[in-house]
C-alpha cells in the first residue's frame, strides 16, 4: 500500500463524524448574543420614537436599528428597510417582485421580458443560484479575479445583451473566495453601459464587518458612485445581522435608491403589515449603536479566526510545494477555497465523506452544481471546535493526497 | 336645523379623534403578552428535541408550537409548519409559488395558465383581495349567507370554469361579517366537483380561537373532509398569533395536505434557511399548551366583549326599529358589519371622517374598493379603549342618522 493509502485507511478506521459543509457560526459565536433571549425585557416595547414595537406596521423597521448598520451598509438610513430574519428571503423576493411588476425604469415586468438571465461570478455562493435556478432567471457565469469580477467580461456582457438583468456580488470577503472587491471594480459595475435599463447588481453585503484581521477592509460606496453615473436605481443592497447575533433569528436588509425602496414598500405593503419591530428593539439594544457593533464583530473574530489560522496552517505544511494545489486566506468572511488540480475536486469530496468528513459538493461554487474544471473545495471552518477543525482539515489533506497520488 | 343635522354639527365642534378603521388588537390586549418580552430569557435556546433555535435551519418550524396550534387550527402537527410574522405573507407567498412552479395536480403553473380567477365571498377581507389584485388574479364575488357562502352560486361557478383556481374563505367569525360556517357549507366546498383540477381553498382561520362569548363555536374539519371526498389537497390551511399573543411579533402558519406541505417546503427551502425559532420557543413557552392558549384568549374576551357589547347597545338604542339599517352581533372575530340603506355607506363614512371618527371606507369589504351597493360598513371596536369606542359609536349613529334624515 502507498504512503497516502495507509494514511488514509487510518483516517477512515478512525471513524470520524466532522462536518465542514455550510457557513453556520458555531455555539461559542452564538452565546455572544445570548442576553438578546431575555430583551427587549418585560415592560420593554416602545422604541426611540415611541412606537408601540408590539403591534402592526411600520414596514421600514426600527429607525434605531437601521441607524447601526446604515454606515456598514453604505445605504442612508432613510433608504435601508430593516426585515425579518432572512436576507436570502429578501433577495428572493425582490426579484419575485421584479418578474411580477416593472422594477423602476423597466420597460416591462420581467416575467413578460423573454429571457432574463443574471451574471454569476464564479466561483459564488449556491443560494444566489438557487434563487434564479428556481425563477427560471438563466444564470451566465464570468471568472473571479483578486479583485472581484472579471470586468471586462462583465462590461462586454452587459453592453450588448438586454436580456442580462442583473449580477450577483457579494463585494466584501467574498463566498467562497474571500475577494475583497476593488474601487475600481465597484466604479466599472456602477457606471459601465448596459443593454437592459432596468439592470440590477445585487448586493449581497453579507460580511460587511466580519473580519478576520485587524485590517477591517472598506470597500468603495456603490449607492454613491452608481447615483453619480446616472445609474441610481442599479444597486440592490442586502446585508443581515445573522452572522452577527442569531443566525436563525436576526434581521435582514434591504437598501436602494429612494426609487428602489417605493417600488419594494408598495409591494411588499400587500404581503405584510410589517416586520417583526420587537426583534429590532431586541437587536439595536443589544448593539447599542455602530461602535458596539464593531465591539461585538471583534469577539467573533477572536472565536474564529484561530480557526482558519489551522486551516491555513495545515493546508501550508502539506501544499506549499505542491504544483495545482492552492487555497484563499481571507481576511474576513466564512469561508476558505481551496483549488486542486482539475477534475479532483469531486472524488477529494468524495473520499472525505467515506472517511467521515463532510464537504460542500464539489461544484456547489458554480451555477447548476457543476464546475467545469471539478477543482474548487468550500470549506468552512467556524461551526466546529477547534480541535475539530484540525482533525478535519487533517482529513482533508489525507484526502487531497491520496488524490494526488493516484493520478 | 333639522335634529339630526344639529347632533351631527354638535359632534364635529366635540373635536374627536378617533379611530375604528383597523383590527388591531389594543394596548391592553398587548399587555397581556408582556412576559414574551423577556423570553425565552438568557441560556434558555434548546428545543424539546435538543434544537439550538439560535441557529440556522429547521424549515418546518418548532414542534412544541405546532403541537399548541395544531387541534384548533385542524391540521395534523406533521403537517403544519409555523414560519414568521405574518399569515398574510404566507398566503402571498403561497400564491406566488403557484404562479411560478405547478401546485399538486396542476396541469400548469398558473403564470402559464392565461386566466386565473379566485371567488371572493363578499363582503370579505381587504388584504385578500389586495394580494389578489397585485398578483393579477382575477375576482369573482360570491354573496354570504349566514352559513358561509352562496355555495349553489360557488358551485356552479367552479363546475364549469377551469380559470377559478380558488376561493377564500375566513371560516370562522368572519371578516367583517362573523359568520361561521356551517358543517354543510364546508362539506359542500370540501366534495364539490371542480372544472380547475388544482382549485386551492384559502382557509384563512384567523379567529380559529378568538371567541368572544362562553359558547365556543366549532367548524367542520376541511382537511379531513377534503381527502374524505378525494380532494385532499383541495385546502390550503393558515392561521397567526398576532391576534393572540403580540400583533407585529407572533407566528403565522401554514397547513395542507403532505403533498402541499411538501411542495411548499421544497419552494421555500430556496428562499429561506428557516423561520425566526427563538420566537417559536418564546410563544410555546408562553402559551405552554392548548389549554394556556384557551385560558389566554379567555383573558383576550374580558377585554374585547365589552368593545363589542358597547356597539351593539348604540346601534341597538338607535336603529332597533329603523328599516333598512341592521348589523351583526358576532361570536368571536375582530369586526362588526353595519348595513346600511343602499348608496349611504360612503356618505356616512365621509361625514364620521369630517367629525373626526376613521371608518374603514366604504367598500374596502369588496374587491378592488366597490360595494355596488354601498351599504356595508365596517366596524372595528378592538383598538379604542372603551370609552372612545362608545363615543366613536355615538358619533357612528349620529352620522347614520343624518344621512337617512337627508335621503
């Protein structure tokens, strides 16, 4: 038996149960935000305004809590709406919306526009795709670079074809990659000439403050820039305190231009008499204002970046000089790419499952589950303990090995 | 100056402001919920089965709450799932996964279906016709009787027509009506034959417990009749706790069949990660059983049954002998339905408007805001302490009393 069989078979007789698959924070993260469980507290319901948070309406959200994340998420606190628990869900929805009823400049509702097909940068994030796969919106794929899309591409792309409506980006610590996208990436994607009047870039702000590093990352104001081409109602900007408080019971947002914004209330004012106000009062008690906000983002990286210091640690003491073999490390985010030579990426995954160590599928990175070259890994490193996470990633590289070698 | 029209000049100089446009329930009803406020209360976040509620998934929602809901609402735990804060999003929704993906046994997504139409009994609810008329689903109106709908005129209508792919129906304590229907009217819309193989009955059962006298009224079980007859997936069952524990802050519900709950789950598993869980644990916890939920809206009655017994002491004084002018005195639910000589309903509304009392407008109780008869107003008694809503009514009669003296 080879060297990485052997090692292999010991990791597979060593019968672990780890998972590495999906970007949950972990229990430590979540106790964090465990004296939310007992606010707003007994008696506690009005906010700053006096509204009776308990009761129907205000379909914006809590002005207090939208001011927190105002600053982070580049939009003024008069355009950001503050939702429930599901910025997916607000992604969703708002292009359900835009199938249904024109979006502002549209010429027609999507659903009557022939083909609606969205750029997808990859690698990305498999919810983004779901979405469309879901809406029947065709998804056209465009590399990463270190500093976001590939524009060229992009901008060639949407110049010319009127049936792209859209691109997704996550433009801070970028799922999966880590890419932290340029000023002059964010300056081409609000200004360049597109086809389609009505095209969106879905903003999708998900790590607005999740650092990994003391270089907490700013990247250029898209709201700002894209009003000052011309293009105002372009971005549609997301972001969640999910990774931030409780990831199943935190608050989602959405922001645009004050356009955006009417069109998205006058809707949505058919579905729901409003959010759930008593989670905001909750959440903006708990964060205080933006300062604690960045207070609380520093504890979470204490929690978690030793994490992807092992990842990075053992992926580097066993590929630093392995031809084809490279991986990210991200300065915020939840997630580690991990690239290996073509057309291993799947029986790596494979073989980790045999062994007990669950992956994201090869391909999840890519629209339709398939990556063209099969060799690009997800990992994700913040649900388990440490020791854990060393055990796994232990695994893994017994895994990438073993792949190596039979090649 | 004729009598009336010198009470009616007498009420404006009063300067009243006042408000019975909305069944929103009141401070004190609020109140009653107060220690959900500081629950579930810190390090309290396990589930009965072991569930981290902080965390992400679960799509179903905690069983511990569809437990509770479960025997009122008539759907087995198995097939009922709790989500977020609203049942009128619920019901948007499930309309907009109609639209865009085939429910079971449907020959076509309905987006594919040229016509689609719903029977809306009248009058009705509002924001029914509002997520109608948003999504391009036609209305075709129904009149009530005091055991439902006109089922002869819903039945041949949904015999012959394949365009009508459903009804709604708010079965128990009606809005605005309070009608409850009887175990025939529900048999009849369970077994009829229907030209539309995938017609869908919009059971909205938001007074499901909401009684406002000791005689606890019961309705036929849809669900089990439905599949009974061989139309098991005929029902689409919803149902909230915003008009029982915090208004803006409870848990909405859906329910079906397990074809429909498993093609709900399927569409929604694309747009949400779960409902907020940490709130289902706070209401179970609250509510703790059927049997808290039934003592709680007990408390809820004590409340609201003298708002109701005011309202009918006023128009009973003043309108007892007056033909043409008769209103409902409903067991339970959240409104009163004032009939009043046909083509006055909007005048008298206008004239409360001017003197400083909000009525819903005339017409909101049929679709797209027409009564053609003009003759049915809308009262909502809960929000106004008691003594605003008995001058809110004196005001009421004094402009039904004009506008007959004018006629």
């Amino acid at each position: 038996m080879t060297e990485p069989a052997a090692a292999y078979e010991e990791l597979k007789a060593a019968g672990l149960k780890l998972d590495l698959t999906r970007g949950k924070p972990s229990s430590e993260q979540l106790d964090l935000s465990n004296a939310l469980l007992g606010l707003p507290g007994v008696g506690e319901y009005r906010s700053a305004d006096g509204t009776d948070t308990r009761n129907y309406g205000g379909l914006l959200g809590l002005p207090e809590l939208r001011e927190i994340f105002a600053p982070s998420l580049q939009v003024p606190v008069g355009q950001l709406v503050a939702w429930n628990n599901s910025s997916l869900e607000l992604m969703h929805d708002v292009l359900v919306h835009a199938l249904l009823s024109p979006v502002p400049g549209a010429p027609a509702r999507w659903a009557d526009a022939g083909r609606v097909a969205f750029i997808a940068p990859v690698p990305g994030y498999d919810r983004h795709y779901g979405v469309c796969e879901r809406l029947g919106i065709d998804l056209v794929t465009v590399g990463m670079t270190a500093d976001g899309p590939d524009m060229d591409e992009v901008e060639r792309l949407v110049a010319d074809d009127p049936s792209i409506k859209g691109i997704w980006c996550v433009p801070k610590y970028s799922n999966p990659d880590g890419v932290v996208y340029s000023d002059e990436v964010v300056r081409r994607l609000a200004s360049m000439p597109t086809a389609a009047p009505d095209f969106r870039i879905m903003w999708d702000n998900a790590y607005a403050v999740h650092h990994l590093t003391s270089d907490e990352l700013e990247i250029a104001d898209l709201l700002t820039l894209a009003a000052d081409a011309g293009n105002p109602d372009r971005p549609f900007v997301f972001g969640s305190t999910s990774k931030i408080t409780l990831a199943g019971a935190g608050v989602a947002f959405f922001g645009g231009s004050e356009a955006n914004v009417d069109w998205w209330l006058k809707l949505t004012s058919k579905k729901s008499i409003g959010p759930d106000k008593v989670n905001h009062l909750r959440q903006a008690m708990f964060l205080t204002d933006a300062a604690g906000l960045r207070a609380h983002m520093a504890a979470h990286r204490e929690l978690i970046a030793p994490k992807f210091a092992a990842v990075e640690r053992l992926l580097a003491e066993a590929f630093a000089d392995t031809e084809g073999v490279s991986w990210t490390t991200p300065k915020g985010g939840y997630f580690v790419s991990l690239t290996v030579p073509d057309g291993l990426a799947s029986e790596i995954v494979r073989l980790a499952k045999e062994a007990g160590v669950v992956l994201t599928p090869a391909g999840a990175t890519h629209p339709y589950g398939k990556d063209p070259q099969d060799a690009i890994i997800r990992l994700a490193p913040t649900l388990p303990p440490l020791d854990e996470v060393e055990k796994a990633m232990a695994g893994v590289v017994t895994c990438v090995q073993l792949a190596l070698s039979r090649r």
